[in-house]
C-alpha cells in the first residue's frame, strides 16, 4: 500500500513517536533522505511554524495527495 516516499512529500505518520509528542495521523513534509528508506519529516502549524523533526521509516509513512492521480 505504502507508495515510494520522495523529497517534499507531504505524509502522515502510521505509527506514535511519543517521545517526540507525535501520534498517528500526524502530518509532515520530507525534508531530507537520510538513508535508504528513512527520511527527516518536518512537522509544522498553520503558520508554518516547525514544531518537531523526526527521523521515520517509509513503512512508518503514508504520501498524502490533494488531487486524484491521473488514472487510465
């Protein structure tokens, strides 16, 4: 189900990072690969305000969309 998770993504977290605050469902951007199939999402406000950075497996994200994808 998990698609390929690339740079600037926008996901949300499918598993609790409670020593960060941060539960499922939480939204963030990809800002950064830092290994093979693990990536720094950043966390922000309606201001754009970050509020937490974490590291997070690909299996630990799911890549939101704001649009239907062009299907054939």
């Amino acid at each position: 189900m998990n698609q390929s998770v690339q740079l600037l993504d926008v996901v949300a977290l499918t598993a609790d990072s409670p020593e960060l605050g941060l539960s499922v469902g939480q939204v963030g951007t990809v800002v950064e690969l830092l290994f093979e199939q693990v990536f720094e999402v950043e966390s922000s406000d309606d201001n754009g305000v970050a509020y937490a950075m974490a590291a997070s497996s690909q299996a630990n994200l799911i890549v939101l969309h704001y649009a239907p994808s062009n299907v054939a």
